[in-house]
C-alpha cells in the first residue's frame, strides 16, 4: 500500500510489515526482506515480489540481531539467554553459540561476515529496568561457534555493519553518540578503535534522562551503502539520516509519527531502504503492543554488492 506524507514526512513509502511489537534488525537476502519483530520471538520474512510476509523462526526469547552462518544457515540473536541460534530451512533452531558466560546483560544487534563469522554486542546494563548506563562489550563468533570479547568499553553498542571490504567493522554507540571504527583483526579481534562520526557532545555516564537531553542524534540501526556512507535510525530525531565519515548529514527522511529505530538497504537493485518503526521503544508498552510497522522508500545511491 503507497503512502504518501501519512509515514514519512513528503516521501512516498510502501508499508511491507505491520502489527508487530518493535520490528528491528531488517536484513536483505535471498530475494526477500528478513526482519525481527522483538517481543513476540519472531523473525519475518517478506518475498520483495509482493508475497505475503511469513515466519522464518520462532523463538523462546527476545529476538534480536539477524545474520547468516556461512552454510546459509539463518542466525538470530537469543536476548535474554544470551545465545546465538541457528535456523534451518524447515525453521527449527539449534544453538550455534552460548554467551552467557560472557555477557551478565542482554545481547542487541549483530552483523554478520561472507565466512559466516559474527560480531554481536550487549546493552552493558539493564535498560529496561532504568539502572544507570554503564559500558558494554562487542563479542566475536567465530564460523564454528566459538565465542570471545572483541571489544570492551562501548557505550551500548547498536547498528554493528562491516565495510564494503569486510577489513573494518562500524558500530554505533548509541548514548554516546558516535560511530566508532575497528580494524578485524584474522582472530575476529577488534583493534584500533576511532571515531568514524560523532554527532555534538558525548555526554558523561550520569543517567538515561541526563544523558538523552544532551545528545544531538541518538543512533540506532544502520546500513551502509556503496559509497560508504552510513544510514542511520536516528531515534531522538525521528529519522533517518545518511551519514558520511566526519558525521555530516547528508540526506533525511523524517518521520511524521512515532520513531525510526533501525534501517536497511536491499532489493533488487539495491536502492530500496527498509526503515523499522514504533511509538516507542518501552518494553512494558511494547510487549503487548501490535501498532509497529517496517516501511520501504526509494534511495538514490544503491547498497554495495560483491
């Protein structure tokens, strides 16, 4: 269904999934659009063909980050349990990797490289229950498996995407916000980190409310495009915004209601970009809610393809 200045502020859009709790981590691949809707534990999949949309997993949990093992094989960030699952064609999940021992707090968001390694990061406190931020870790999964702490000290790590080579991996530190830029080391360690994009001030660890006044952007999910450049769910905006390296601005997408919290680039000639959007982002609000949406607009520059 087209819509026209009702979602997106003077742009044009095709509403692709609704009724969802928080839909995030949009993902492209194998001609169709993936996409988690968070509380209810389940992952969508939307053919770009016009089919209806139907389920690629369900899972006991909070769904989280999307990626692909190396065998096709679809992985799904576990939140709460703090595990990574595989997902076979006939949609039963077997654990690929257990973090728990690892990570004391939620997973988030995941990405996902062509050898079916894994980066995924957690919230570093617990955000739901209003406890004060504290800095979180990047952990890396390795094709069998296998988990370790890549990077530590990231102020809620989001939106993780992998350069057009795959050589560095780009983060969004959401209460901080910032990108920051890692060279991968062979081991899938992170090193080097520094600033990709910082959008004003990096706020002191105080408290959420202290912390969301000062802050210009709040980053969310995002997606890279062939010209490395960076679209962002900028929360606090109610956009997205494509981003170059520096921070500057260089194209918006506003949305008229609700928030953006996450984006991604696809189709079939790339230039479709995916937007997830919601009221809120609340859990006691959203886990009983179904007035989520993910909506598809146009864009000139496409996604990068191999």
């Amino acid at each position: 269904m087209a819509l026209a200045d009702t979602v997106l502020e003077g742009r044009e859009c095709d509403v692709i999934l609704a009724g969802g709790t928080f839909y995030e981590s949009p993902r492209w691949r194998f001609g169709s659009w993936y996409v988690s809707d968070l509380y209810n534990g389940v992952v969508w999949t939307i053919p770009d063909g016009g089919d209806q949309p139907g389920v690629a997993a369900r899972l006991d949990d909070f769904v989280g980050g999307l990626g692909w093992r190396r065998d096709g094989a679809l992985l799904a960030v576990s939140m709460a349990k703090r595990q990574i699952v595989a997902v076979g064609p006939s949609g039963e999940g077997t654990l690929h990797s257990d973090l728990s021992t690892l990570s004391d707090t939620r997973l988030n968001d995941m990405t996902t490289d062509s050898a079916g390694r894994a980066w995924v990061g957690n919230y570093g406190f617990d955000l739901m229950a209003g406890a004060e931020p504290q800095p979180g870790c990047l952990f890396h999964i390795s094709a069998d498996g296998s988990a370790s702490v890549a990077a530590r000290g990231v102020v809620f790590p989001n939106g993780a995407v992998l350069s057009n080579d795959e050589r560095t991996l780009l983060v969004g530190e959401t209460f901080a916000s910032r990108y920051t830029e890692f060279d991968i080391e062979p081991t899938g360690a992170l090193v080097r980190p520094r600033s990709w994009a910082t959008f004003g001030v990096t706020p002191p660890l105080t408290t959420l409310a202290e912390m969301r006044d000062e802050l210009q952007v709040i980053p969310d999910g995002c997606a890279i495009d062939s010209e490395g450049c960076l679209w962002v769910a900028d929360v606090k905006g109610r956009r997205a915004i494509r981003v170059a390296k520096g921070g500057s601005i260089l194209e918006e997408i506003r949305v008229s209601r609700g928030h953006c919290y996450a984006c991604s680039l696809g189709g079939a000639d790339g230039r479709s970009l995916v937007l997830c959007l919601a009221p809120d982002s609340v859990q006691a609000q959203r886990e009983h809610a179904a007035d989520a949406t993910v909506v598809r607009v146009r864009v000139a520059v496409p996604a990068f393809t191999s």
